[in-house]
C-alpha cells in the first residue's frame, strides 16, 4: 500500500478504546455501526477517528468480518478529502466498491456493506463524471445498495443522504423526465430524504453541505439563501473526530470561495 497523504492536524483527536465507547453513539449516529465486541476491530476504529486513515484501514483488513467496515470508511473518507491525485482516488474508491461487494455476501444483513459500495461507486461516478456512470449503469447500482441499506437499517442518516443526493445529482445531470423515468430519481423524493437525514442526525455537518447543495440542484438559485445558511451551520458545528473536521473544513472553504 502506497503512503498515504497524513491527516493535516494530527494528536488534535486523541480517543483510546475507553473514551471511543463512551463516544460512540454520538460518533455512529449517521452510519448506525453496532459497538465492535472484537479488541482489534475497536483498536482500528480509535485509529479512524483519531485522523490515522491508512493505519485503520490496515488494521481493519488484519482484523476481517466488522473490520472491513472500518478499512472501507477510513479508505473512503481517505480519498474523499486528501487524495489528489485523481487515479489514485478513482483506485481506492473501486477497491471499497469490490471489498463491500464481497462483504455483502459473508454478511447479508450488514447494512453498512451496502452503505459504503454506494459511497464508494458515487464518488467514483462524480470522479468520471455523472453522465458517464450513469451510462455504464452505476446509477442504479448506486440507488439499490443505498435502499437496500436503509431497509436494513431505517435510521442510517448518512445513506439517507446519499440516496438523497442520488436523486438530486441525477436530475441535474438529466433532467427531471429522464432522471424520473429512466432511474427513478425524484425532487419531492430528494428533499424529502434529505430533511429525514437531518432529523435523524441533527448535528451532521455533512448532512447540512449535501443538503445545501441538492437544494439548488433541484430548485435552483432561488434556494441560494437557504443553501448558504446550511453552509454557515456546517462550517460553526464542533467536530468531535477527524472525519467531522475535515467535512467542518469543506464548508468554510467553499463559504471562503
């Protein structure tokens, strides 16, 4: 495994196993990931949320079963946000979209399998372009896993995000005729799974900046105002862990463009 590029504020998250239980709930709110009963698949998840991406991962893999969904998220969220190379991501997010695959028949009901082959082909299909994924089929794939998980678990917010941002992304790319007919995308649908989002996870600045920005996807400038007030929510939240920090960082960089 090539070095990764390091998380830009390390020791400013400095959870251990003890501290990470107690945090937990709050932590998982938007993936719904149970408590991990196994010692190594704990350990690795204190490294994600400390900002040590590549070292989760690893340990994620070393550990299998659970552990797979701590090398996908700390993979995903890797290439999200610090990559810049544009193959290297478009790698990395192929490699989560396989690993998901894979864990989805070992663990039929792991809704988070499910969840990250999702994240993992929509973030590839943004990386290529939307029209292109769309084309090769990704689309749908994209919208089955994201329901399938939400059927699995109803409270995951983050998948009700990104099927939210499914709906958006497709109309925009399409139109509402096409997107609606050809891949059953919605805006009443969109807006719908993106305020659901919100409720069950009221504090996700994520959630605000996809929102926001699947706002005026589907209504266009008129939401400018409302789009920039979820912006300014996301950027004043607190983050409680290296992820949320790096989501709190994108929103004050795109108020500051």
């Amino acid at each position: 495994m090539a070095k990764w590029t390091a998380f830009p504020h390390p020791g400013d998250y400095a959870f251990d196993a003890t501290s990470l239980k107690k945090s937990w709930a709050r932590l998982h709110q938007g993936d719904c990931e149970p408590l991990p009963k196994e010692a190594a698949v704990l350990q690795a998840w204190v490294l994600f949320h400390n900002g040590e991406f590549q070292n989760a991962a690893e340990a994620g893999l070393k550990a299998g079963g659970t552990g797979i969904t701590v090398a996908n998220k700390a993979t995903s969220i890797y290439a999200n946000y610090l990559e810049t190379r544009e193959k290297a991501k478009l790698d990395l997010f192929t490699e989560v979209a396989d690993r998901a695959e894979a864990q989805q028949a070992a663990e039929p009901k792991n809704a988070n399998s499910y969840y990250w082959q999702a994240y993992a082909l929509g973030r590839y299909g943004q990386g290529i372009s939307v029209a292109k994924a769309l084309a090769q089929g990704l689309g749908t794939k994209v919208k089955n896993a994201l329901e399938h998980a939400i059927k699995l678990s109803p409270k995951h917010a983050d998948a009700h995000i990104a099927l939210a941002a499914f709906h958006a992304e497709v109309i925009d790319k399409v139109g509402s005729l096409i997107g609606g007919m050809t891949y059953g995308a919605k805006k009443d649908q969109g807006l719908s799974l993106f305020r659901e989002a919100l409720k069950l996870n009221p504090s996700s600045a994520i959630a605000m900046i996809e929102y926001a920005n699947g706002m005026v996807m589907l209504e266009g400038d008129k939401k400018m105002k409302e789009a920039t007030k979820l912006y300014e929510q996301a950027a004043a939240s607190q983050p409680q862990d290296a992820m949320e920090r790096l989501d709190v960082e994108m929103a004050k960089a795109e108020l500051e463009d």
